[in-house]
C-alpha cells in the first residue's frame, strides 16, 4: 500500500522515532541520501532520495507534514490517532513510554525512479 502511494507521488514525506534511531545505534538519515524501497518480497520497487530531515516533536507535527504522509483522509487527525498507535508499539519494543514530546525523525523525499 505504502509503495503505491509513493509510485503515484502521494505520499512524499515519512517519519520515525529518533528513539528507535538511538536504540538501533543507526546512523542518521541525511538530506541527499539516496534509498530503494523493498517490497513485501525484498524486491527493489522504488528509489528515492531525501529532500529533507527535520527533528519534530509529535505534538508539533504540521497539518502539510500529515498530508504528505499520504494516509488516510491526509488530515493531522487521523496522523495523530494512527501514529501514536505505531509509536506506543515502537516505545514499548525499545523500552520507552510515549509522551507528546517524543521526537520525531521527519523525512521528506522524491520518487526518483520506479525499478518495478
């Protein structure tokens, strides 16, 4: 689904716990970072290349930044109520408790190609 919305330039804009970032010890995304998207079956399908990164608290998630996430009816609301679901998982895997303030990786990207 997350694919689909991506290939038809829908969803431009990701976003991750900075948390989970620590937790992993993974290095940071960057702007120019280039990624292929996998997938079900680890095939490559997309490849795109970050615009932006930006360090957002929950509670400060932009009404343009739900909308380019590109799910749902795209409003703040309905990011808001599906987000904090896969968030209190994502705290509750790494040992933390989710709070308003937790910080957010915030990525923006491009669909350079479609691979499939």
């Amino acid at each position: 689904m997350l694919i689909s919305l991506i290939a038809a330039n829908i969803k431009r804009a990701t976003c991750s716990l900075l948390w989970s970032w620590e937790f992993e010890d993974e290095r940071m995304l960057q702007e120019g970072d280039i990624e292929i998207a996998l997938d079900f079956c680890d095939n490559p399908v997309l490849l795109l290349r970050t615009t932006r990164v930006e360090i957002v608290s929950f509670e400060k998630i932009s009404r343009e930044f739900a909308a380019a996430e590109g799910e749902g009816d795209l409003s703040l609301e309905f990011w808001r109520a599906e987000h904090w679901k896969f968030f209190d998982r994502e705290c509750q895997r790494i040992g933390r408790q989710p709070v308003a303030s937790m910080p957010l990786v915030c990525e923006t990207f491009d669909l350079m190609a479609d691979l499939g």
